[in-house]
C-alpha cells in the first residue's frame, strides 16, 4: 500500500478519513513528510473519539518517536532534526470507528 504523503513540492496536505476499531484492517493511518533539517511541520487534527498521534522515523528496525498525543484532537509544530522522511501517524485503540480531519502543512 502506498503511503500519503506530503511531498517536498507540497505546502499542506488535509483529509478526512474514518479509523477502523483496533486492531481491525484500517485500524492506523500512516502519511509521510520528506522533510529537510530544521523544516517545520505543523499539525492539527479533530476526531469524534480518542486517537493516539505521533510523529516518528525509521533508521532501520529502530524507530524514534518525536511527537506523542493521546487526544481525540491536538495541534502542534515538529522540526526535523535532520534530512529525512517523518511518519505522522493516528491510531485508534478504541472499539468502535473514529472518523478524523486532518492538515499537515510546511511552517
């Protein structure tokens, strides 16, 4: 499955999409941001039930957590750290479908 994603030639990248109940098929959504050393990211998100956000990578199996909300809403600014592809990701642990709008855009 290809991910989303904000790609370098984007400013802002929104959506709105129902989460299936955990650990159900569509149980996490998953975008990707390219992003360069001290780019800034913002975020907001609204949804109808508790979620869980992060912002994380990937080098190799280790994965580094950089942002970390457990709200059915939140907003917030992420600087890349280095040269790299970053993961905003929602996951919802609940038992029942939670529909989510989101934007992500460059700062």
């Amino acid at each position: 499955m290809t991910l989303e994603e904000l790609r370098p030639d984007q400013s802002e990248l929104r959506g709105e999409v129902t989460i299936s109940p955990h650990k159900q098929k569509g149980w996490v959504l998953e975008l990707k941001a390219s992003m360069k050393a001290g780019g800034r990211l913002l975020f907001q998100y609204t949804a109808d039930g508790a979620l869980t956000f992060n912002i994380h990578s990937h080098h190799g199996k280790e994965v580094t957590h950089h942002v970390h909300i457990d709200a059915a809403s939140g907003d917030g600014e992420f600087t890349a750290p280095e040269d790299f592809d970053f993961y905003p990701m929602w996951e919802n642990s609940s038992d029942r479908p939670v529909h989510l709008t989101y934007r992500l855009s460059r700062a």
